[in-house]
C-alpha cells in the first residue's frame, strides 16, 4: 500500500511538474509573440513616418552588392589583390542617409587616407635609416612614430571646430597611418599596399556616391524643412495642450508628467543631434556644388 502511494505521489509530482513546464512554455511562447507583434508595429510606424528609410535601407544594400562585383570578378580583384576588401568596408562606414553627409565621410575617408598613407611611407623610409643605428632601430622607430601621430591626432579631435567637422577624417587617419606603418615592417612592397588600399577606398567612395545620387537622392535641406515643419506643429500642440490645462474650463493643478503634449515638447528637445547632423550636411552640400540650386 505504501508502495503504491509513494508511485501515486510520484506520479501526481511528475504531472504537475509537466504541466508547470507547458504554462511556462506557453508563456514565453506569448511574450516572444506579443514583442514580435510590438516590433512589427514599431516598423511598420518608422516606415509609415517616412518611407525614404525604406529606400536608404535598399539602397545601402544596393551599394554592397555592387562593390561586392569588384570582388568576385576575377580581373578586377587581380588588378586591386586583397584589398579590395577595403572597398566594401568602405561603404559599410560611409553611406549616410542624406547626400551631404555621405559626400562628407567620403572625402573625409579619401583624403584622411591618402594623407595618412603618404605618412606612413615616409615614417617607414626614416625608420629604414634608422635601421642602420642598431639592429631594432626599424621597429623601435615605427613605435615611436605611432605613437606620436595617434597621440597628436587624437588631441586633435577634442578642438570644437575639427570634432564638429573632420572627426571621422582624423578616426581614418590615424586607424590608416597605423596599420600602414606597422605593416611596413613585415611587407616587401609598402607603396603597392598603399596604392591599392588607396584606390579600393576610392571605389567604394565613388559608389557610394552614384548611389546616393542618382538612387531616389535624399537632401539635406529637405531634411532641414521637413524637420522644422514637424517641430513648429509638435509646439503648436505643446502650447494648446498648456492652454486647456491651466485656462480651460477644468483647471487641473496634478502633475504634467505623462500628458501627451508634454512628450510633444520632449521630443522637439530630443531632436537637437538630427537638427545638427542635418544642417552639417546641408553645409557640406552647398559648399561642394558651390551654391547650385539643389532642394
């Protein structure tokens, strides 16, 4: 008797144990459908606010199945060697959403690493004759000039006018002085490497471009416009929801926190960095084309 009550037991335990395992399930089955649910909505809402993200999302991987040509076709990756790599690198890091701000990371990457290989050569030809001083005088040389160029170049990142307009310049130089100049020390041919990370850095920097262009272009000033547009609504509805709470007819004196006009104001405060970022790249737009009426 004892016996078959320790198996009842046992098996009554097993059962509850099962179908405490399944509510769990179940539940977490649940949630990942209600966080998929939200996060669809969520997209569909991005999307639905401005479809451009939609097409600079296409667009972004139109780019990479270009440049990823230069790699699979066999005369031009033995025309260019492993480095062509650099050039999908290249527009990974430099496809913005606006034209401006990719033509400003394109020639901040073009001419940061044109400058920074020209550097690395010539730290390499004075550590070649340092070489002649002792027998680590090529390594220790190199280490020294690494350090001082990525320590200068990262001070120079901390002056207001050089963060706010070649902060990624100066991030390429010193990222392309280092490894050109470190790799000088284990590779025979240092100006073939520098010439070909060079003009690979070029190739995605051009697609990038064409793309930006002449794919469903995005400019900055109608960034600016639109951006401007929607904030003076967002503070028409702050005043106007300010205006029924404190001299409506129910004046109510609880808390703002939670109103939804209050999240109107909150979000023209939180829109300062895309102001900045847009009319940057609208500065750089107008400066290149030399004023030429764009949108």
């Amino acid at each position: 008797m004892d016996l078959d009550h320790n198996r009842e037991s046992s098996g009554d335990e097993m059962v509850g144990v099962i179908a405490s395992c399944g509510l769990l399930f179940h539940s977490l089955l649940a949630r990942l459908g209600r966080g998929a649910a939200g996060f669809a909505g969520k997209v569909r809402e991005i999307a639905r606010e401005d479809p451009r993200r939609v097409t600079h999302s296409l667009k972004v991987g139109l780019a990479l199945a270009l440049v990823s040509v230069v790699y699979f076709v066999t005369p031009l990756f033995n025309g260019l060697g492993e480095s062509t790599m650099w050039a999908v690198l290249t527009v990974v890091v430099v496809m913005e959403y606006t034209v401006g701000a990719t033509l400003s990371k394109g020639l901040n990457r073009g001419f940061a690493t044109l400058v920074a290989a020209c550097i690395a050569v010539g730290a390499h030809k004075l550590a070649e004759l340092a070489e002649r001083f002792g027998v680590q005088g090529e390594p220790i040389s190199l280490t020294v000039f690494v350090f001082i160029i990525a320590s200068a170049g990262t001070f120079l990142r901390f002056i207001p006018e050089i963060k706010a307009k070649y902060d990624y310049g100066v991030t390429i130089f010193i990222l392309t002085f280092s490894l050109v100049a470190v790799s000088s020390y284990r590779v025979e041919e240092l100006i073939q490497l520098a010439h070909d990370r060079f003009y690979t850095i070029i190739v995605g920097v051009v697609i990038c471009l064409l793309t930006t262009v002449f794919v469903f272009p995005v400019w900055a000033g109608e960034g600016v416009h639109k951006l401007a547009v929607g904030n003076l609504d967002k503070l028409a509805q702050f005043f106007e929801g300010m205006e029924s709470e404190c001299f409506g007819t129910s004046i109510v004196t609880d808390n703002f926190e939670g109103k939804d006009f209050l999240q109107e104001y909150k979000s023209v405060l939180n829109s300062k960095a895309t102001e900045d970022s847009l009319v940057s790249a609208l500065y750089r737009i107008l400066w290149y084309t030399n004023y030429h009426d764009h949108p």
